[in-house]
C-alpha cells in the first residue's frame, strides 16, 4: 500500500474517495439483494424441474409398463432437433433463458409397431424438453451463484475495508494537520514573544 501523504491536497483526496464509496455502497448492496432473490428464485425452477423429470419418470413406468418386455429397438426414436435459449439481464448478469426446443419423431410402421409407441414418443419428446429445462436452469444458478459471490466479495471491500481505512487516513491527516497549526501558533507567539 502506498504511504500516506500527510498534507492537505491528500485529505482532499481521501474525501473524494470516501464521498464515491459511501455513493457506490447502497448501488452495490441492491445489485447484491437482487441477485440473491433472483438467485433463490433460479434455484426454485431447477428444483421443480427435477421433480417434474421424477415425474414424468415414474409416470412413463406406470403409464407403459409393456415397454419393459419388449425387444423393439426404440434407438432414434425422438431426437433433439434445435434449442432456442436466449439471454436475459438480472442486474447486469446476463443468464440462459430457454426459449422452447424442437424434437424430431422418427418415422415409423403404424402398422408394425405397438399402439403404445405414439404415447412413448410423447413422453420422451416432454422428458427431451425437460431435460434441457433442467440443464438451462443449472447454468442459470451457476451463473448467478457466481455473480452474488462477486458482489458480495465488493460490498465487503467497501463495508470492511475501503471506507474504514478511508476514514482512518481522514483522521490521521485531520491529527497531523492540527498539530502543524498548533506548532504554528506556538512557534508565532513564541517569536512575538522574542520581540517584546
């Protein structure tokens, strides 16, 4: 750390600096709350959309249970075709937002295949789509888990450290800069003094 320069000039200095951090400090601290509600709110859909896979899981295993003694080949079957995620800004964070995805059914035999392979394909087309629904929301909690980890790293500095020592070198040149105009007065009245 650079020494401090006990003069005028540098008290001025340090409370400009103080001004601008005492400013930036409730800007910081609201970024930081709204990331935390938005952060809680991320973490909220991810754990609905696991359970909603949990869901739909146990729902495909009561639904078609004949799929079990089957010896189709389902390989193919549904296949992810595009994913449409944009951006959205929380606070200056930009974050994955799923916009929808295209699934692709393969072809095949209405006539030589089970009646049950239509509700199959449904199903695995809604488990594609939440499956990537999962996917996107763990990106979106990392990425706002890392976000509120970096604001609040800055709010620290401010609270803790920038505006505490801030105000310690005020007070330290504020000290110093007193005791010169007390010397001063001293050393003045000492001279006039002499003169008498």
């Amino acid at each position: 750390m650079a020494k401090l320069k006990l003069s005028k000039s540098s008290l001025q200095f340090q409370r400009t600096q103080l001004k601008l951090y005492e400013k930036l400090l409730p800007s910081l601290d609201l970024k930081r709350r709204q990331l935390l509600i938005e952060h809680k709110k991320a973490q909220e859909v991810l754990r609905e959309a696991q359970a909603a896979v949990r869901r739909l899981a146990d729902q495909i295993g009561a639904e078609l249970p004949m799929m079990a003694g089957t010896e189709l080949s389902l390989q193919g079957l549904v296949s992810l075709k595009d994913v449409r995620i944009s951006r959205d800004s929380i606070a200056g964070v930009r974050v994955p937002r799923l916009d929808g995805i295209v699934c692709e059914v393969a072809p095949y035999s209405l006539l030589a295949t089970p009646a049950w392979i239509d509700r199959l394909a449904d199903r695995l087309r809604d488990a594609a789509e939440l499956q990537v629904r999962v996917l996107t929301s763990q990106e979106r909690v990392r990425i706002l888990s890392q976000a509120v980890r970096r604001i609040t790293q800055r709010v620290n500095l401010f609270e803790r450290i920038l505006i505490p020592v801030t105000k310690q070198n005020i007070k330290r040149i504020q000290i110093y800069l007193g005791d010169l105009d007390r010397e001063a007065v001293i050393r003045s009245k000492l001279s006039k003094a002499k003169h008498q």
